[in-house]
C-alpha cells in the first residue's frame, strides 16, 4: 500500500462547487506523488450554522438527538459532492458517514468524545484502491446513534483517524499556516515554521481558531505529525511537532478571542460542599469552564469567576434565574492574550502592556495571569488597534516598532 496520508478540508475550503474541484484535484496531485490519501471534511461554508438556526426556528431547545441526526447531514453532504468530484477526476472514492468509517463514539449528544475507530475499515477501502472520504464532526454511540463531537470535531475525527492508522495528518483551511497573531486583525504578522504541540495547545485554549484544542491534545497523546496549510495556496505552511529547544524570554503570539463571556457568582459559601454542587450543576448543563478564579469577599464568602465561550450565553442566562448566587455576565468584553515562556512572569512586560493600553486610551477591565499567558478583558470594540499594538510592541509583524525593551 502506498503512503497514506489524512488530509482534512474545512468548511470554507469546500464552501463552493469551484472549492469542492479544486480541492480533488489536491488530492489527486497528492496519489499521483505516491500517496494514498484519506480526505476528512467539514460542512460547507456557514451550514452547520444554518442547519442549527433553521432548527431554533422551530424550537428554541431542539432535542440533542435530532439535533445531532440534523448537523452530521452538513458533513455528509460535503463528502458526496467531494466523492462524486474525485470520482470525475477518474478515482475510486468512497463517501463515508462517521458510522461507515467505523467511528464508534461515546458521551452526550452535541459533545461525544470517540471511543475507538475500526481501522480494519479504512485498510480494506484503501487495499482495494478506494478513496476514503469521511464525514468528519460524527460517528456512533453503542445503540448505533448519530453523535457530533461538538465545535471543531472535524479536526478531531481527522487527528483521531491519522493516530489509528499511524500516518501523519494534513490540516487544510483558508489560512496558510499558524500566524503569530490573526492575520485578519494584524495583516502583518509573522508566519510560524514550526510550533510545539503545547504552545498550539495554549494557542487553541485562548482563542486561536487554527485546530480544535481536543485535536492538538490527541496528536500530542499518539505523536501525529501535522501540516497546517491553505486548501487553496502554494505557500508553505507550518509544521507541529514536538519542539525540545525553547526560546526562553520571548513572546510567542499575540491571540483575540471576542466570541466569549466572563461569569462572575457571588455570596458563594467557602464550605467544598456549595461550590461542588456549584460546578456540578454548571457541568450538567453544558458550560465549558475556562480561566475560573476564585476570591475571598470582605464578608468572608467566596467570588468564583471563570470565562465561557459565547456560544453559552442561552444556558448560562437560564441558570442565572436558578442559581441562589447572584450572577454577572458580562458579554460585551474581547480577550487579548500574549503567550510565552517566563517572560511574562517579568513586571517588565505588564508594564510595557499597561503603557500601550494608556497610549491608546483604552481601559483595563479585568487581567488574569498563568504560567505561560497573560490574558486582558478590553471593550469588544478596541480589539483590533490593541491586538495590532500589541504585536507591533512584541516584534510578531514582519514589519514593527522597536520590540520592548530596546
């Protein structure tokens, strides 16, 4: 058997019927260099969210099941059309759902986890000479239901499967590589060769929307090696692997989340008992919990913040009137984030970040720290000038300020 090779097209990449001919003719370039690919795609375009609206048109709270039947259609649509062009190109391809691929999945509707992957499958396709394209985002439970994977899942099925068949993985989007900032907010911005699994973990958590964080996690966990490049560009892209010399005292990237909100309860009672039922009930309704922070009040009670994707502005608004605690959302607000290695523990950077916001004239609201980010709450509205500032002041633009400390 010829080499094989995951590749994985996103939704933009396949948004068009001309998208959809340009991508086979990828992949044929690819089995005509020796390879024997295995083509993973997501829904065209916008359509998983318009599947979903069309859904909340009928019901505000659709049932997760038929939710999940309805959803995983946006994938398989994307495989046929790819199949059928393949196969107008004179190859042997194979639509596949998740289920056909021998995805088996376990967990809730809207965010299953996969369990494992009948590779005997996919061998016998490729042995025989077929093109595997597989619907990625969804596979089976144990009753033989549809399940999704939840934002990105995509790129888990593609990861999950290039680790079962012990091959490396091809990420393709309308980005050419992983950027040192988003190259739509900073045009200038440096391009990474090459980044760790850990940094583009971090990068994932803090907003970047290059590769699903459970993806990076998994390529770490079964050592996948991943190219990230554009579906449609001759540019080189950027490579992730395992990175053992790290450039210690410098900024990494500068990365903007404005799809997110910041919770905070109070008169929450310092007994473990209260805040375990706290996060217990926030865990059963679905909110992903990022950055939680907890602090003591004067009166002796305890504050728990933590920030959540915008997408849980529903469950969250209804818990607000089922919790005892009173409850803050705050939902106008765009995270900036810096990530590096022991340079931001340094008061020398703060300082540098708090003299650019002065400069500008834009206001802090809240600053949360760890070891390897540093992450500021800004108006939504100032995101842009602050990202470019920002990465000017760090030298991530090919042209720039004077770094800080010169």
């Amino acid at each position: 058997m010829e080499k094989t090779v995951v590749q994985k097209y996103g939704g933009s990449s396949l948004a068009t019927e001309a998208k959809v001919l340009a991508v086979a003719a990828k992949i044929l370039a690819a089995r005509k260099a020796g390879y024997s690919p295995v083509a993973v795609v997501s829904a065209q375009g916008d359509e998983t969210d318009e599947l979903l609206a069309r859904a909340r048109s009928i019901s505000p709270r659709p049932a997760a099941r038929e939710l999940d039947a309805l959803l995983a259609v946006g994938e398989q649509k994307s495989s046929a059309l790819l199949a059928i062009a393949l196969c107008k190109l004179g190859l042997q391809a194979l639509s596949l759902t998740g289920g056909q691929a021998g995805i088996h999945t376990k967990g809730a509707y809207g965010d299953s986890r996969i369990l494992a992957i009948e590779t005997e499958k996919l061998r016998g396709y490729l042995l025989q000479g077929y093109l595997p394209v597989v619907a990625g985002f969804q596979g089976v439970n144990a009753q033989g239901e549809t399940t999704t994977l939840g934002r990105g899942g995509t790129d888990i099925t593609a990861v999950a499967i290039a680790a079962a068949l012990g091959c490396p993985c091809e990420i393709y989007t309308d980005v050419d590589g992983i950027y040192r900032a988003d190259p739509s907010l900073v045009p200038a911005a440096k391009k990474l060769t090459a980044i760790s699994w850990d940094d583009l973990s971090e990068m994932s958590a803090l907003g970047a929307r290059v590769l699903n964080e459970r993806a990076v996690e998994l390529a770490k966990k079964y050592a996948v090696p991943i190219y990230i490049g554009g579906a449609h560009s001759s540019e080189k892209g950027t490579y992730v692997l395992e990175v053992t010399k790290v450039e210690e005292d410098k900024i990494t990237a500068v990365l903007v989340d404005d799809d997110i909100l910041r919770i905070n309860i109070g008169d929450v009672p310092p007994d473990p008992w209260s805040q375990q039922q706290l996060f217990e009930l926030l865990s059963e309704k679905g909110v992903g919990m990022g950055m939680v922070q907890r602090e003591w009040t004067a009166e002796g009670r305890m504050r728990i913040s933590f920030t959540c994707a915008g997408n849980c502005r529903q469950i969250v608004e209804c818990l607000e009137s089922q919790l005892p605690y009173p409850v803050a959302i705050i939902r106008d607000e765009a995270r900036i984030s810096l990530l590096g290695s022991g340079v931001l523990n340094q008061a020398r950077v703060t300082s540098c970040i708090m003299q650019n916001l002065a400069s500008l004239d834009v206001g802090l609201r809240h600053l949360i720290t760890s070891e390897r980010s540093l992450s500021l709450f800004i108006g939504k509205g100032d995101r842009e000038r602050v990202a470019a500032r920002l990465a000017q002041t760090f030298d991530l633009c090919e042209r720039s300020v004077a770094p800080y400390g010169r």
